[in-house]
C-alpha cells in the first residue's frame, strides 16, 4: 500500500481534462459574474445529492433525472435566479439551457447538468441565459475555476473553493471543490451549490457512496438559519485522466480519496457557516451524552437553530440558559439535573447549574471568532455535532 500525503489548499486548480470559466451574462447588476461553466473534455462518471425539501427547483429534477445515467459532461449554473416554482415552463428553461451549453460544446444534451440560485418564483430571462452561455462556452480554460466559484456566489461575500493533490496508483491526482452558500442554510442539505472535480478514475457506486458519506458529515452538518432551500445540489464528477485502476473500496487507495473527499467538503462547509448572512462567529455544537445518535443529533440541531441562542452569540452575553432551553423543547430525551455546558473548556452549568466560572471569561471566549459549547446530557452514547453561527441585524437586512 502506498503511503499517500493529502495536502489541502485554499486555491483551485482544476484537475487534468477539466476546464470553467464564469462571466458577467446580465443577470445581476453592476456587472457582477452570474454564469458559470465546468466542462470536462472526457466523459466523466457522475455522482449527487440533492435538496430534501418537498418542493424542488426544475434544476433539480433535471439533474436527479439524468444523474441516473451515470455520465456527464457538462454542467452549466446560473446565480439571480431560482428557476423554482416556475412550473413547466421552469423546466423547459432548465433544458434549453442544457441544450444550448450541449451544442456549443459538441456534447449530448443528456450529459449536461443544470444548477440555479437565487429568487424564488421568477421566470429565468432566457434572452441573456442564451446570450451568456454562447458567450462563455468559448471561454472554458484550465484557469477559469476562480471566476467560476465567483459566479455562482449569490449573498456570499466570500469565494469559497478549494484542492487537495493527493496519489492513486502511484500516480499524481487531483481533486478540486467550489460551493457557494450563506443563507437559507439547514442540515439535511441547505441553499448551497457544490461542485467536486477529480481526474481519479473510479466505479460511480464508489463514487456516490464516498460523496453521500461526506455531505453527511459536512454540509449535513450545518445551519445558518434553519432554512432549507429547494436548490440544493452537490455534483460530483470524476473524468479518469490519472489512468488509474478504477478505485473502489478494496482499493489499497481507498482511505486517501475518501480522505480528500471529506477534506474538502469539510473545508466548504465551514465556509458557508463562518459565511452566513451576516454572521461573525463560528460556533461548534459538539453534544455527547445522548441516548442514542438520533436523541444527540435532535438536540445539537435544537440548540443550533435556536434564534435565542444564536441572538446571545451575537450579543457576546453567554446565556447558557437559553441553551438548556433550547435542549428541553428538542425531542430527545433531556433530565436538566444531569446536563453539562461549556464553553470551549470552561464550564458554565454542571448538572443543570451554574457553575462558579466567572462571567467574564465565559464573555472572552464568546468574543472569539469561532468557538465550541460541549453539551453532555450523560444519559448515553448517543453524540452529533453541528456547526452554526450567530444572528445579527445584518441578517434580517439582507433578507428584508
């Protein structure tokens, strides 16, 4: 077995046989970048997750129809608009977009994927769609990862993408990730886009099993403001330009690409949440104790959408109150008489108590740009962790 380094950076560097682009097509003003094309100049083995609300963007039940081909070349993505509750016509949009993209490129239209972002309810202007796919196809290069991570950016102020080089078979590989998300952000898939590129070659159940683990432990994991979208879309495409022994579990490299995998997915998740509308702080949900998982997860999740709490954040008070609160309204099982909270690693109750730690150094960690509240129920196993942020004005202006 081969001993494999995954090293992370905070750039993009698109993997062998992949090229993007993101141009400024109308959609937004002031000339801001709202288009953005992958394309992958070998057919690639396809994966996804998608959004769990009940009411889906046409986007999405497009790539969940043609995900089922296993295949893809292309994806084309639009931010400002939605292309949700837009009916049929909604549809037709999404797959004319996809034709397009399919023409300019020389592909199958079934092998172009389709993602939106942005309002609600609004019919996609296909005059300038049309106008800025043509514009952008030509545009495709082994450079245009940074302005395609920046065109699909909707109310986040921050480009969120990442690589980690890693070796398959002895041979050099790369996986490069961009998402974009900062509001209507909940667990179980929030308002985000992600989109992962590796030159790996591997088998697509491998694939979507590795991808379905890791969504599970990163972009499942967080919460901006208990909101889930209907857009949500994570894709994942994988051309085999290494030339590589398609991996698979038995594998001997296995544990590395699932490795980086979870790296960068970790990586983006976080970004959205230290991201969110109008957040300054990172606050890690990290709760033991529980009965059983299902109990551990329900009360993070309480505790980390809880507007209460995440207001006292914000105001740099540490309530632990509003925390014990949050956990007895949860559906699991709570006994306040045996409930431990910290802050970082300083306690502020101990069975359902105030502890005797100073006000003050529980404000200091507060203060903190990113901190962790440790929740023990001591009623079981059962733990979970969930990454939140807190709510400030900024956030209801930017959804006013």
């Amino acid at each position: 077995m081969s001993k494999l380094k995954n090293v992370l950076t905070e750039d993009i560097v698109l993997p062998k046989g992949f090229k993007a682009c993101g141009i400024a097509a109308g959609l937004k003003k002031k000339n801001r970048k709202d288009l953005a094309l992958i394309y992958s100049e070998a057919p690639a083995v396809m994966a996804g997750t998608f959004t769990t609300n009940q009411v889906k963007a046409a986007t999405v039940k497009l790539c969940r129809k043609r995900i089922k081909t296993q295949s893809g070349r292309a994806i084309v993505i639009n931010s400002g608009n939605a292309n949700a509750c837009t009916g049929a016509a909604g549809m037709l949009d999404a797959e004319r977009m996809a034709q397009i993209t399919a023409e300019g490129l020389g592909v199958k239209e079934n092998s172009v994927f389709v993602c939106s972002t942005g309002r609600i309810g609004v019919r996609l202007p296909m005059d300038v769609i049309e106008k800025g796919i043509r514009t952008a196809v030509p545009r495709v290069s082994r450079e245009g990862g940074t302005d395609a991570a920046e065109a699909i950016m909707t109310t986040d102020t921050k480009i969120k993408h990442c690589t980690v080089r890693f070796q398959v078979d002895g041979k050099p590989a790369v996986l490069a990730a961009m998402a974009k998300g900062a509001g209507m952000i909940e667990p179980n898939m929030a308002t985000m886009l992600a989109f992962l590129m590796t030159d790996v070659a591997i088998e697509q159940d491998s694939l979507q099993e590795c991808l379905s683990g890791a969504v599970e432990q990163s972009f499942n994991r967080i919460t901006v403001d208990g909101d889930r979208s209907t857009n949500d879309t994570v894709l994942f495409m994988a051309n085999g330009q290494v030339g590589n022994k398609p991996l698979r579990r038995s594998h001997s490299d296995w544990e590395a690409f699932t490795h980086a995998v979870h790296a960068v997915t970790m990586n983006l998740a976080l970004k959205m949440v230290a991201d969110g509308e109008g957040a300054t702080k990172l606050v890690t949900i990290k709760l033991q104790g529980a009965r059983n998982s299902t109990d551990a997860d329900l009360a993070a999740r309480a505790v980390a959408n809880s507007l209460l709490v995440k207001t006292s954040w914000a105001g740099d008070y540490p309530n632990w109150g509003r925390i014990m609160d949050a956990l007895g309204y949860s559906k699991a099982r709570v006994d306040e008489e045996r409930v431990d909270i910290h802050y970082d690693d300083l306690p502020a109750a101990l069975n359902g108590l105030a502890a005797p730690t100073p006000l003050e150094d529980l404000k200091r960690i507060q203060r903190q740009k990113a901190f962790t509240i440790s929740i023990n129920l001591h009623l079981g196993a059962g733990e979970a962790v969930v990454y939140s942020c807190d709510c400030t004005e900024e956030y209801v202006r930017i959804n006013m």
